[in-house]
C-alpha cells in the first residue's frame, strides 16, 4: 500500500523525527488548543520537501486539486473530515454547489472535481457543478478519463443568491482559486461561499501565509526544543518586478545575494555540504506557472527572453509583479529512481491523505509541479494518525506522521493568515 521510497538521510532529520516523536502528547494537545482558538480553512493542500537535513512547507493550497490522486479506500475518512467542516460552517446545509476551474479540457483535473462530488454525496449532501464559464449555456455531460461522466451547469444569480435550474443550494464550495479576480456574480451572496473569496490569488499572498508560517513555526520549534529553521525556509519579497522589461531585477538580484548568503551561514553552521539556492516564484498563483530557480544573482543577469517571458505571466494571463524569494528545499526523496515530494491533503484540521508527486525529468533542487509530473498515491492517513514510537524515528509510519504535523503547522498558518485577511477587508 505505501509505494517503495527511498530518502537520503542525514542526521538532522533523524533528530526532528526523533523530538517530534517524543513531543507527541504535547504537540497533539497544542493541535487541539489551536483548532479551538483559530477557524481552519475548509480544505488545503501542502507541499513539503525533505532534503534530509530539513523539511519544510515550500507552498500551501487553499484551493486543492487532486482529490483524484488520493487512495480511494480512505475516502471515509475525507467523509468524517467534509461533515467536521460543514457543521462549523453552517449546519443545515443540505445542497451544495461546487463551482470548479474555468479549464474545462483538462480532464484530469475534472477527475479531481468528480472525487470532491462523491466526498460530498457520501457525506450527506446533494451537489450538482456550477461552471462560471460563459459558453455553457445548458447542462453539458463530460466524459472522464476514467468513464465517470460530470454534468456541467451554467449557474443563475437572483437578488444575492447563487443557484442551478431547480436547485436552490445552501452553500458554496469553491475549487477555483480565482487567479483572474472575484466574478460579480460571486460577490455578496448570501449563501456561505468558502473558501471565502477573499482566499483566492486576486488577493492572497505567499508571502503573507510564509510570514505567518513564520510565527507558527517559531512557537512550535520552542514548544518542541528544535532550531525552527528545520521546518521553516527563509524568505524574502520583491514588489515592483517587470521581468519581460527588465524593471525591478535590481531589487530581485540584492535580494537573492542577501538571502543565498544567510543560508550559507547556515549550512556552514551545521556542516551541510551542499550548495544553497533560492526558489523565486509569483507570489500569487499557482500550477507551477511562474516559477525558476536561482544558485547566483547572475542567473538574474542570464536570463534570457523566453526565460523572462516565461516569468512574466501566470495562469489566465495575469502579469507578475510581484515575486517570493523562498529558500531551496532539496529533495533527496525518490519514487522507483525519481525524484519525488510528498503533498499532504486536509480537510478541516484533520490530515486526510497524500500522495508522492514524482517528476523523472527533474533534479532535486527543482520545481517538480511542472508538466511531466505524476502522483503516486500513499496510504499516509493511518500511518499519519499512528506513528510507532518502537521504531526508528526514519520508519515509514513516523515519517509520515512527521509530514502530517508540518503540514498542520502549515494549515495553522492558512489559518492564521486568513484571520489577517478577514480583518483588513472589515476596515
């Protein structure tokens, strides 16, 4: 059931496995007291990487999709997870619609929202497909990869309700992260819409959710007795960055020496003999568009135009101007000899699944969310929930435990950010 993995380890990580393992107790009752005091966003999606001396978040999706990619056979538990949710959100809800991405021809991604429909079913609601796409116009059945047919829907407004021919729905599940903007037929609904729109990349910023991180993962390391920089990838934050014009790239290329040198000292500190680098990347959106990796300042001065070009626009056509430094997190994590890198999935604050996304054309100081990549799916849920403390702390249980509690800490930080963004809009 778990797919053969192997992970070059040294001995930091052993460590960290080896506190979080002995913290258990404590780190589980500090869990229980965050989900009391914070809102934990409705489902996300973690990347970590481990290189062996680390393991850290290197991004946070609020807007998950790969639902598909889970075991199927631990689908109750997402059920159990999705009822959590919605009780906290609004307990009458009986009918939902889940309104998806506008890139109708990717199939595979349909597949995912298929998967969200029968967690949804499963948990006792009724849930048609809402598409905010102009040309559906009637309802349109789309065949699956996989045989399943999903019935797309064009969605009505009426006064501020949201609904489908014949189907009045209570809430609205969203599974578009709205890189374009917030549509006016979203806006100032009366039904509950989450996520709220406010998390979409018209609005989030990675640096925010990484400065929060920052905060959760400082109070952690200090509950737990380890160097918070074990979990946690520095960072910095450009604004003002034209890459198609070459604006801002002084600022970038200050930025990446101030940032490539504090990790030096770092891994100097601990003896790490590798070479630092730095994951530049938009600091709104997603789908791996928008993303390059950085060993030198003079790989700013390189960059040719398709490269620039290629950095200069994201997903729907929106144009980066602002960008996140983000420490590089090798992964020396492999799946059948190729590179991989776990992706923990959550609904509510309970860690719900995961799979390896493994890319056999990339090293292990690149992006891997990038064409070309597949899933190889794990049974991390009963592993995450039950570690085995007789072990070694490297054991397949405990590290995936490991990766449930990191993941956590980044869902914490989701949290937390939202908190920052729901205020800012009530001023």
């Amino acid at each position: 059931m778990v797919p053969h993995l192997t992970t070059a380890l040294t001995g930091p990580l052993q460590a960290l496995e080896r506190e979080i393992l002995g913290a258990l107790p404590t780190i589980e009752h500090w869990f229980r007291q965050q989900w009391q005091n914070h809102s934990t966003p409705f489902y996300s999606s973690v990347d970590l990487r481990n290189s062996g001396f680390k393991l850290a978040p290197v991004d946070t999706n609020l807007f998950p999709a790969g639902f598909n990619n889970l075991r199927p056979e631990f689908e109750p538990l997402c059920v159990q997870a999705v009822m959590s949710a919605v009780e906290k959100i609004c307990p009458d809800t009986r009918q939902f619609l889940l309104i998806p991405e506008n890139h109708t021809r990717n199939l595979f991604y349909l597949q995912n929202v298929a998967a969200l429909k029968s967690i949804l079913q499963r948990a006792g609601f009724a849930v048609r497909i809402g598409s905010l796409l102009p040309e559906i116009t009637a309802p349109t059945p789309v065949t699956l990869p996989d045989g399943q047919t999903l019935v797309l829907e064009p969605v009505h407004r009426s006064g501020n309700r949201l609904s489908l021919e014949g189907f009045d729905p209570c809430a609205v599940l969203l599974n578009n992260d709205l890189s374009g903007g917030i549509p006016e037929v979203l806006k100032g609904l009366s039904q509950p819409v989450v996520p709220p729109l406010f998390a979409g990349w018209s609005t989030r910023r990675k640096s925010r959710h990484f400065a929060a991180y920052d905060r959760v993962a400082t109070e952690f390391a200090a509950l737990v007795g380890i160097d918070p920089w074990f979990i946690n990838p520095y960072f910095s934050h450009c604004g003002q960055v034209d890459f198609a014009d070459r604006q801002g790239l002084d600022c970038l290329s200050s930025q990446v020496e101030t940032l490539l040198a504090k990790i030096g000292d770092k891994y100097r500190e601990l003896d790490i003999r590798d070479d630092p680098f730095l994951i530049i990347k938009a600091d709104a959106g997603t789908y791996g568009m928008g993303i390059m990796t950085v060993k030198s300042p003079d790989d700013l001065k390189s960059l040719n135009r398709k490269q620039r070009n290629k950095m200069a626009v994201i997903k729907e056509g929106q144009a980066v101007r602002e960008v996140l430094i983000q420490e590089g997190v090798y992964t020396y994590e492999s799946v059948e000899g190729a590179v991989a890198e776990p992706v923990i999935y959550m609904i509510d604050h309970f860690v719900v699944g995961g799979f390896y996304r493994v890319h056999t054309d990339r090293g292990v100081n690149e992006n891997l969310n990038a064409p070309g990549a597949h899933f190889v799916p794990l049974a991390f849920e009963t592993n995450a929930i039950a570690p085995d403390q007789s072990q070694s702390p490297d054991a397949t249980p405990n590290r995936f435990y490991t990766y449930g509690v990191v993941a956590r800490l980044a869902m914490l930080a989701a949290a937390l950010e939202l908190e920052d963004m729901a205020s800012s809009q009530e001023e």
